[in-house]
C-alpha cells in the first residue's frame, strides 16, 4: 500500500531506525494495511537484538510492533507480510527447538478511531469523568507511524459518519478527510508524551478549510517537518489521484524558539530515497524555519510548504499590506454553477440565436486573453435557470451602462444605477476571469454581456478601480510569487493549482495613486490587444506565415 521507500524514509526521521533503546520501545501502525511499516521497522528492531536466541528476536517483534486495522483481509496479509519477513529466525528456532510454535503477531483486526470510553469523554465536555478507573485506557506508543486512508467524509456509510461526528465533534468540518481524525487521535491519544508521530497525509492538511481546526490544534505540538511530495508524487505514489505530503510530530508542547524543517523540491523516488539516507543532501533540500513566524506567514491560515528562509521578510512585509478583501476593491467568487436543471445552455452551431453568447470555460482563459471560440451557447434569457448564475443573475447594471467601460484605471462612479445595486455598484462594466486550475494566477478582462463563464472560473468584479488595472495586479510577478507560496492548493493535474475565491480574496493590494492606475489600465490593456493578435495554434500561426507565398 505505501511504497518502501515513503516508510523507510519516515522511519528514518522518526527516529525509529536509529533508535539504541527500539528494543524497549512499541510502535504503531493505526491504520496497518499489509503492515509494511511494521516489516520495514522490524528490520532495525531486529538487528538491535541480533544477540537474542531466535525465539527471543521473534518475541521481541511481537512485543515490539503492533498494526491495526478494519479491514480483516488487511489483518491476515499483515500477519503473513510479518510471517515472511522472521522466516529465516522461525527456521533457526525450529532447528533449536522442533517444538517450538510461532505464537500470532500483535495485528488486530481493530477500528482505530472507535475510541475506548474514556477517550470518547475525553473528546468532550466531562473530561474529568468519576470513575475512569472504572474503564480502559487507550494504549500510548513510543512512535506512532503510517498511511491512513485519504476517504472524505462523504464517501462513508451513514453510520460511520454518525460515530465519527459524536466522537470528534470538533473535527466533523465540512467534507472532513478520515486522515485528520488519525492525526488528531494520534496526537492525542496513540502516542505517549515527548513520542514521535510519523504519517503521510494529503496536502489538503495543509491548505484545506476542512482541517482548519486540526492545524490549529497541531500548532501547540512540536511538529518536526513537513515534506511536500507534490513534485513527484506520481513517481512516488503511482496510482495517487491525491497529492501527499509526509508529517512528523513531537507529542509535546511546543517550546519557544522551535523551528521547523521543511523539505521541499523532491522531484523522483531517488531524491525521496535519498534523503533517508544522506544528510547532506537532505540539507540541500531543507529550510529550518521559526515556527512562530512561519506559521503566520498565510493570511488564510495554511501551511505554507514551499517557503525558504530567503522569502520570510519579504512575505511579511507584504502580509503587512490590505488584502483585497480588506481594502474592498473587488467582489469575488464562482462563475456560473449550470445544474441539472439548466435550461440556458446549448452546443455551438456556428450561429448565435438573439440574446445568445459564448459560453466559456476555465481553458479558454489565459493571462489577458480570453478565447471565445466555445464549443456552447449560453442564452441569457434563460440564465436564471442555472443553479448559481453568479455575476449574469442580475445583468442591469450591465445593461443600463453599455460601452462605459472605465478607462483611467481608477473606476467609475457615474454610472446609472438600479435601485437594487445602489449600495453596491460595480466600478467598471468589465470584469475579469481568473482560471481556477492553472499553472498560476491569470487573469483576463471580460464583458459579462458578451460572454458567460462557467464555474471553472472565478470571476472578480471591480468596487475600486477597473478591471484592466485589477487584471494587472493579479498577473504581476509579486501576486504570483506571493499566491504560489501562501495561498495555493496543490493537485496532481501536470503541476498545477487550484486557485479558489479564498486565495484571490487574499491577496495584496498596493496602493495606487491616479497616475499609477492609468499607467497599469494602459499595460493591461495593450497586453490584451497582443494577446488578442496571438495565434491559438501552430497551425494558424504557419497558414499566416506563408500565406504571401501561395498567392
């Protein structure tokens, strides 16, 4: 289930595979699989007691490592997976003794999140309970390690959302993923104080809404390092349709001045491997940060995983700077949620009916440029049949301001305005379109009234300043850099990200003073023209060239 090379690497960091005390130490695997961290960890375990009889070594695994799992099928490949790995010491111990009888490994067949009673109270509000003497204890572990399932919440049966919602309550955020209910029970509950935690997890522990309250939660411990696989987690993890990331904890209270190190820009298995083994190598790969500092870098709350010292001043320095939400110059959010009951959309004939326009999507927009040679119609009549019609719900204002596009950067506030929008009016009859999966940020100026997005796009409607001039912003070299290091959420897609509402909401606003303004209105706007005469295709682009030559 997890490749050797992901565990060798985190018992390597753990601390489990260079541990002189492992013999005296218990290891567990929450979520155990075929138990490869447990085969893997006996190696170490099992050369520390070398001098044991065989009978002894073979003890010494059974006391030593314990797996977990719900899955019965699981439970028996780890017993055999263990099974195989002592074969050569359990034939030693048969030429000693004939009699002598492997006794079961300690895998249980176990659902590690059903918590003992006391645990469960633990979790709520009658923590000190009367009696707990009265009922069992969850066992703590020297280390805790593993892989546990990447299942979001929607995908369990009924019942075992019901369970999981009554014992972490405070856990059950939206679409939470199972991998936050084990990191949350092992740091509070599988893992004995000053005991190491080494998992990997997806990506979304990082950057997510839905494990908010576990990375806050997690910024008490000592977390020790985080590593982004996001490089080369197809390598990695080949059939990953998740990007994931490797998580080692300290189950003790974070003390001042920690720093954590975080392991960036691994680009293939042997780079992964590698660092298991080298330690000068592994410092190429690293940057050793202040906790407190680091962990306020996102003005979303998120991990930032790519960051190295060199960018921390600069990151702060612009955190110091309005957010465009903050400074109000933009409403953003989804472009049109279509539905199953739409009525507004329909393939492309090559002729537009009355009140029809091109229907974009995301890969229609690029950095000033949008394509409107959709492959659908989108009749703007009917558009308040669509599940969210966004920004074309209500197109007055657009209408009542035809061809009054702000040209001097800095918006307009002489429009005609509905009573409805009075409040609220837009500062420009332009808007942009912002790709949600992209290599970075992009944005491109659109007329609502002569195009309609789909939800692939984020749409972004000036309150200050123009469309043009806030198109400039978001392309700029320092949105990008900013965003790519603090606000994106990675996917597996060809290296790309997710750029959603939250992240553009969060980004940095300059101040702008007329002359300013105009000047980006004017770079936008000619950017858009060049991009406008690109040619989509090579072979637009070799037609053009030798068109005078055919002639």
């Amino acid at each position: 289930y997890t490749p050797v090379t992901v565990v060798d690497y985190i018992l390597a960091r753990t601390g489990i595979a260079s541990d002189p005390d492992i013999m005296e130490k218990r290891v567990l695997d929450p979520a155990c699989g075929s138990f490869t961290f447990g085969v893997r960890a006996a190696l170490p375990l099992l050369k520390a007691g070398e001098h044991l009889s065989p009978e002894n070594r073979i003890e010494l695994v059974r006391k030593c490592l314990r797996g977990q799992d719900i899955n019965p099928f699981s439970v028996f490949l780890s017993h055999l997976s263990l099974l195989f790995g002592l074969l050569d010491i359990y034939l030693k111990a048969k030429e000693s003794d004939p009699s002598f009888i492997i006794k079961p490994m300690d895998v249980a067949l176990q659902n590690s999140l059903m918590l003992s009673p006391s645990a469960v109270r633990e979790l709520g509000a009658n923590e000190d309970a009367d009696n707990p003497e009265d009922v069992e204890k969850v066992e703590a572990f020297d280390y805790v390690v593993g892989n546990p399932p990447f299942v979001r919440n929607e995908r369990l049966p009924q019942q075992d959302r019901e369970v999981l919602n009554e014992q972490f309550p405070t856990l059950a955020v939206r679409n939470t993923d199972l991998s936050v209910y084990f990191l949350y029970a092992a740091t509070k509950y599988f893992t004995k104080e000053n005991g190491v935690i080494g998992m990997v997890a997806p990506i979304g522990i990082a950057n997510s809404q839905w494990a908010a309250y576990l990375r806050n939660i997690l910024r008490d411990y000592e977390i020790i390092e985080l590593v982004s696989l996001e490089w080369c987690a197809k390598q990695v993890f080949p059939g990953a349709d998740i990007v994931p990331m490797l998580i080692f904890i300290r189950n003790r209270k974070r003390r001042e001045g920690h720093k954590i190190r975080l392991v960036q820009g691994l680009m293939n298995v042997e780079e992964v491997e590698k660092c298991a083994h080298d330690a000068n190598f592994l410092a190429t790969k690293t940057s050793d940060l202040p906790f407190e500092s680091w962990s306020q870098l996102s003005a979303l709350g998120d991990w930032c995983l790519e960051v190295a010292e060199r960018d921390v001043p600069i990151l702060e320095k612009l955190k110091t700077r309005k957010s465009f939400e903050q400074a109000d110059v933009a409403r953003c959010s989804r472009a049109v949620k279509a539905g199953n009951n739409q009525e507004f959309i329909r393939p492309h004939d090559g002729v537009a009916r009355r009140g029809e326009v091109p229907l974009i999507k995301a890969q229609n927009v690029a950095t000033f440029q949008v394509s409107l040679g959709a492959d659908e119609y989108a009749d703007l009549s009917k558009i308040h049949t669509a599940e969210d019609a966004s920004v074309w719900g209500d197109l007055r204002f657009y209408d009542a301001n035809q061809e009054l596009a702000d040209t001097t950067g800095m918006g307009r506030y002489d429009y005609k305005t509905p009573e409805k929008l009075a409040t609220g009016c837009p500062s420009d009859t332009l808007c942009c379109l912002v790709p949600e999966i992209y290599v970075t940020l992009a944005a491109a100026v659109i007329d609502p009234l002569s195009a309609v997005s789909n939800d692939s796009a984020n749409i972004l409607v000036p309150k200050k300043y123009n469309a043009y001039c806030l198109a400039a912003i978001v392309n700029s070299r320092l949105s990008r850099y900013y965003a790519f290091l603090t606000l994106r959420s990675a996917i597996l897609l060809r290296r790309r990200s997710h750029w959603f509402p939250r992240a553009l909401k969060a980004l940095r606003m300059p101040e702008l003073t007329p002359k300013t303004a105009q000047a980006l209105h004017d770079l936008a706007y000619e950017a858009t023209k060049l991009s406008d005469s690109v040619k989509e295709n090579e072979t637009e682009a070799y037609l053009e060239a030798i068109a005078d030559v055919t002639k």
